[in-house]
C-alpha cells in the first residue's frame, strides 16, 4: 500500500512541476509578446502604449502566480513554503499596483467632456 502511495505521490509531484512549468511559459509568451507589440505602438507613437503594456503585464504576472501558488503543494520544508509565501506576495503586491496604473491609465485616455 505504501508503495502505491509513493507511486501516486511522484505522479502528483511530475504533474505539479509540469504544469507549473507550464504556466510560468504562459507567462514569459505573454510578456514578449506584450513588448513587442508595444515596440511597435511607440514606433507608431500610440497613445495607448502605456495601458497596452501594463495590461499585458499584470495577465503575465497572473500565470506566474497561479504557477508559483500550485507550486506550494509539493512544498516539503518550512523554508521553502516561507520563500514561496515571499515570491507569491511580492507577485499579487506587483499585480495590484499594476492594476491601479491600468485604472487610472485608463482615466487618463478617457475623452473630457468640458463644455
């Protein structure tokens, strides 16, 4: 029985790490594919370039949480869980900040009605 549980144990651990490789992948796509994209919004001198980035941004950071936040299952130490615990903050601080740039970004592209 044990030995089943070891099985299942290692399959978790191999599908965990693959995923989560997976969604950190995700992650850098996005994020090149955001600069690039913006590159091409400055050579144009777009307006929108700044909203454009941190959007693609913060879905970036998004997958590289979700993958860091699977990767505390397989945690086995203390110290490890605390790194995680560390990275993962860090990551969801980043994501809200950007998302208060994107708000006001977005404020600030808003046609004014003055009359």
């Amino acid at each position: 029985m044990e030995e089943l549980y070891l099985g299942a144990e290692n399959v978790l651990r191999y599908i965990v790490e693959f995923s989560t490789l997976l969604l950190e992948f995700f992650g850098i796509c996005i994020l090149v594919y955001t600069a690039v994209k913006c590159f091409v919004f400055w050579l144009k001198k777009d307006n929108s370039i700044r909203l454009a980035l941190a959007q693609g941004i913060a879905l970036a950071l998004e997958f590289k949480l979700g993958g860091e936040v699977l990767r505390t299952v397989v945690v086995r130490e203390w110290a490890e869980l605390g790194i995680l615990g560390a990275i993962i903050l860090l990551r969801a601080t980043l994501t809200f900040l950007i998302h208060w740039e994107i708000k006001n970004e977005e404020k600030a592209l808003e046609p004014r009605n003055d009359k």
